[in-house]
C-alpha cells in the first residue's frame, strides 16, 4: 500500500477521532440508564419510578456537560434540579440541570463556588430521594472548597506544585483529598440518606475509582501519612505553604478527621459505576485502524512515568518492530512532565517534541507519522490537544533551523509545534479518558 505522508497524517487523525467518539456521553450513558413507564434502570440497580420522590443531578469534569445533555435527553422533566460544573469552553446547552464553568488544572474562584453550590443543592435533598452523579476527569480543580484555616491561593499554589513535580494521578489526588471536604468519598456525607448512583468516566490508570475525580463518592484508603510520603518523595516541603503544612500535621495528629475508609456505612446506599475508559478507545482507534489498511499493534500497558523517558522507549520499540508496514502502533495512558523551564505546553507536545528529536538524532524519522493527544482536547494549559510529527513537521524544523532539545528545556513544546504545524487542535471534545499514543510507520 503506497501512501503518501499526508494520507498517513490524514488517517493518524482519523483513527484518533474514532477513538474519542466511541466514549462520547452521548454513546456511553443510554448503555447504562434506561428509562420505562414504569422504571429507572442504573448500572443494573432498578428503581420504580413511583417509589422516587425527587431526581436531583450534580457532577463535575471535563465530560459532565456533555453528561448532562444527555442525561437531560434520557430523563427530560423528571429532574428536579441539577448542577454541573466544567471547565472553561466545555460547557453545553442544557434545560433542566444547570452548566457552570470553573478552572482546570488549577482551581479558581468558580471552582469553589460550583463546589459550595453543589452542596447547597445536596442539602435540599430528603430520602426516597436519587442523586445522579457524573463524574469525569477533572473534577479535581472544577470541584474545589477551601478547608477552615486554609485560602484558595494556598490551595491554588499546592495544585500548581503538584502539577510541575513529576506526580502521577494518584498521587496528586492523595494530596488533593486531604485539603478537601468533598473529595475522597465526602461527598456522601452532603447526601444524607438519599440513593447516589456515580456514573464515571474514568480518566486514570486501571480505571480505579477512588482516584478518578478524587473520588469524591467513593470510600479512600489513603491516609494524611501518605501525603507526607507524597511530599517527601518529590521534596515538595519547602515550596508548600507553612498554613497548608500544618493543616496535613492537624491531620496526622487527628485534630482534622481523615477521610472515610472502606467498610464506613456511609457508602451503604451508593453506587459507583464506570461508563467509559481508555480501553473502550483504544479498541474503537485499532477497529479503525484496521478499516483504513494498517496491520495493528496495540500496547496494552499503560504509557506511564515521565514523558521524555517514555517518548525515547517508544522511538526505541518501533525502530526493531517486525511488524509488516504499512503498521499502526496504538497506546494509551498519561505521562508526567518535571516543569522546570517558563515556556508552556502539555504532556502530549512533550512526548511527541522528545520522539521527534530522538527520530532525528537516529534518523529514523522518514516514514512515521507519531501523534500524542488528550481525548479531552486539551494538553495542560493550551489550546491543543496534543501534537503530530511526520515528514511536514520535520521538514519545518529543519527550514527554521529549530532546535527541539531547547524548546524541551525550556518546557515550550507548544510554540515549537506552532512554528512547525505540528499541534494538535481539536477543541474541547466532550469526553475524557487520557491520552492516545499512535504511530504510524510506513
């Protein structure tokens, strides 16, 4: 199959579109809420809709607009309230549950109020009672109270460390629970004896519920002794500020409750499903794959650990593959980035930078096409999702006489693929389940 460079980039974006489709809300949520004349279906739990009082629906994340929507389509009027709270540009018109839009990564005044609001309206709730939940990745920062003691910039500044650290997910979110009221299953204690039914569509490794959105409706198991190790580990103790030190002392000391473990019958009347993860995109990308012609590899580990490191192991594998060409290498997962440098830019344009000086240094890079994006459509704090190297860019790179390893220092991917053609703009996507790595070698 002899196809030109720009066909191959051409399909590199379709394949990554199909992936982002099949976990749209708008496929995800009627598999899992089905409504009669008679009956509420959630995640296998069956409810007689003469037995619910009132429908009340709240959530957060980059998704839970586009839940909402079709939340809304599935249940119309029987809502009697709701809130969502999503991050700036990704809101969608609704009728019966309120949109609001706050900061991502790092929270702001909106955040904060989304999260006051949603537990006023959480309040208002009586038993015999359902609360829906959407949840999705980023609700982390879109739900953000500000513990007694403690402001939002103090918050605002832990996020912002936490971010350029080289932290995983889980260990973020450890963090982030234990500056909260809300997160790490406290939610449930706003819900008095209601039905909370979390539809959740995941946005970390191994789909763990606890971690997703900081879990804010799922017991945690994590301690304020972990946050210490957290700290420790990345020597982040002299950058946190000295009022949120001793807010994680009060803890450890039990002056501040920790969050509630599992066994805790708070959790008796509520139900965490997932609706949507990276391996329903990844099988959906490959399906595609396969239609546009490629023989297909999919890596199943995730993509995992710092950015840089993962892109010269990628560059590395695909140099020896066996696999007969034209191939399609397909990978998902979430990368970390130390931030050390002032330029801007995500994981995604950090791994694909790093791929693209490693294929010029082993001259490797004249027949692949290597796009990194995040489904969500956003690439920390840009406009891109993500970037795409292939014979244009590098082309590019060589007329500008660019040098990638001084954007890579500088932390400034995104104005090297700006330069270069290369980003990756897709807009926000109304979904959420990390990053999509692929490769096409011809």
């Amino acid at each position: 199959m002899n196809i030109p460079n720009e066909e191959h980039r051409s399909n590199a974006l379709k394949i990554f579109n199909a992936a982002i489709e099949v976990v749209q809300p708008l496929q995800l949520l009627p598999v899992h809420v089905t409504l009669t004349d008679e009956t509420l279906s959630i995640c296998e739990q069956t409810l007689f809709l003469s037995e619910i009082k009132k429908i009340y629906v709240v959530g957060a994340g980059k998704a839970s607009a586009g839940m909402a929507v079709e939340m809304e389509r599935i249940l119309g009027n029987l809502i009697t309230e709701g809130l969502v709270v999503t991050k700036y540009q990704h809101s969608q018109p609704t009728n019966f549950i309120k949109v609001m839009e706050a900061a991502h990564p790092v929270p702001d005044e909106k955040s904060v109020e989304g999260a006051e609001l949603t537990k006023t309206l959480l309040g208002k709730t009586q038993k015999g009672d359902v609360v829906i939940c959407l949840l999705s990745g980023g609700a982390s920062s879109l739900w953000c109270d500000v513990p007694v003691g403690l402001t939002l910039a103090e918050i605002q500044s832990v996020f912002d460390i936490l971010l350029k650290s080289g932290a995983d997910i889980n260990e973020m979110n450890t963090v982030r629970k234990h500056l909260s009221s809300f997160k790490g299953g406290q939610l449930i204690e706003y819900c008095g004896e209601v039905k909370v039914f979390s539809l959740i569509i995941s946005d970390v490794p191994n789909d763990d519920l606890s971690v997703i959105a900081s879990g804010p409706t799922v017991p945690d198991s994590s301690t304020f002794g972990d946050v210490v190790r957290i700290l420790l580990k990345y020597d982040l103790f002299s950058k946190i500020p000295k009022n949120v030190l001793q807010y994680i002392c009060d803890g450890l000391t039990g002056t501040i409750p920790e969050t509630p473990k599992p066994g805790n019958n708070l959790f008796q009347n509520t139900f965490n499903s997932i609706i949507g993860s990276n391996s329903v995109a990844l099988k959906a990308a490959a399906q595609k794959a396969k239609e546009l012609g490629y023989n297909v590899m999919v890596n199943e580990d995730l993509l995992a650990g710092l950015a840089d490191e993962v892109a010269v192991k990628i560059i590395s594998e695909l140099s020896v593959l066996n696999e007969k060409r034209p191939f399609c290498f397909l990978q998902g997962g979430e990368t970390t980035v130390v931030v050390k440098g002032n330029g801007i830019g995500g994981r995604n344009q950090h791994l694909a930078l790093t791929a693209l000086s490693e294929m010029v240094e082993n001259s490797s890079e004249e027949n692949t096409v290597l796009l990194c994006g995040g489904t969500d459509g956003t690439d920390g704090p840009t406009d891109a999702a993500g970037a795409i190297v292939d014979k244009c860019v590098l082309a590019k790179t060589k007329e500008l006489e660019l040098n990638p390893k001084e954007f890579l220092s500088n932390n400034d991917a995104y104005h090297f693929f700006e330069q270069t053609n290369g980003l990756l703009i897709t807009g926000p996507t109304g979904t959420n389940v990390m990053d999509i790595l692929l490769a096409i070698c011809f």
